[in-house]
C-alpha cells in the first residue's frame, strides 16, 4: 500500500514538471511546427529521458495520420505515456496558455507594425533558420527508422527509401501514409505466418 501511495505521489510530480516542461516549450515555439517539434524533442528524448527516441518518432507518425493538430496530437500522447490522464492535461495546457497569449499578443502587435521594411525584412531571416531547423529534425528522425530498416534487410530498406523518396517528389501525404501503414502490416502478417 505505501509503495503503491508513494508511486501514485511520485507520478503526480512528473506530471506537474510536465507541465513547467511543456509550458517552457510553448514560451519558446516560434517558428511553427519543425520548430517545436524539434524543441520538444530536445527535452523529452534527449534531456528528460521520459520517452525514447524510437517512442517519440512512433508517436508522431501516429499524429501524422490522424487529423488535427500534429503537435498537440504529440503532447498529448507524451503527457499521457509519461503520468496518465493528469500527465496529460497538464502537458496539454502547459503547451497551450503561453502559444495562445503570444500569439493574441503578436497578432494585436503586427497589425500595427506589417508595413515597416524592418519588419519584412526580419520575416524574411526568419523562414530559412525555420527551414534549417526542420532539415536538422528531419535528420534526426530518419536515423532510427533507417537503422531498424537496415537491420530487417534489404526488403525494409527498400520500403524506407521507396516511403522517403515518395515524400520528396510531393505525393499526397495521406497516401504516402496509409500507403507504407498498408504496405508494412501486410509484411509484418506475411512473416509471421511464414515462420509459423
């Protein structure tokens, strides 16, 4: 029973440091999805430990084929892995409240200010640091897939690269989705009845 209470006390906390955690994150999203994709990556693989690498890009390729909004998809998937309902709530409106204040703050403020040229030039900087930050996360989360391809064989290998090059040449990304989803199952199924 202590164990149980002391676990329960101990579950409580991470949730409430995901939402200081996640709260930090949406202070710091400027730049769109890749840039907060790869903030929150940073944190919960890399510093936190709460999810692993491998979890975090299974997650997001779940919110991929999904509709709404990727990332809120994504927090709360980690919120919930991570303490359970609480987790997830708190990591939802850590992520939230300080997007939506900035965004209602800057938008009031750019009405004012969109037709200064230092403006649209500072506009203008800002799309390729965004650009090289999703490259620099979309680099990162090939890595593992393309290792765990690489340990399957040449079949997987083939699907992985068949799966990327599709995405480049702008294929309708539910198709490319479903498509690979479709395609993997099927393999999955046909291995296991073969070895049976």
């Amino acid at each position: 029973m202590a164990e149980s209470t002391a676990s329960n006390l101990e579950r409580r906390a991470v949730a409430w440091d995901l939402l200081g955690t996640f709260f930090s994150i949406g202070l710091q999203s400027f730049g769109g999805g890749s840039a907060t994709l790869f903030l929150l990556r940073r944190e919960v693989v890399e510093r936190r430990g709460w999810v692993a690498d491998e979890e975090f890009a299974r997650y997001w390729s779940i919110c991929q084929i999904a509709p709404g909004i990727n990332l809120i998809g994504q927090t709360i998937l980690i919120g919930w892995k991570v303490a359970g309902a609480l987790g997830m709530t708190l990591a939802l409106a850590g992520m939230m409240l300080p997007s939506v204040a900035i965004t209602v703050a800057i938008t009031a403020f750019y009405a004012g200010v969109r037709d200064l040229p230092v403006v649209n030039a500072a506009l203008r900087g800002v799309v390729p640091a965004t650009a090289g930050l999703g490259l620099l996360l979309a680099i990162q989360m090939v890595r593992q897939p393309f290792a765990a391809s690489w340990a399957e064989g040449r079949a997987s290998i083939a699907l992985s690269v068949a799966v990327l090059v599709a995405s480049l040449a702008g294929a309708s990304p539910v198709a490319v989705l479903w498509g690979a989803g479709l395609i993997c199952a099927l393999a999955h199924w046909r291995r296991r009845r073969a070895g049976r």
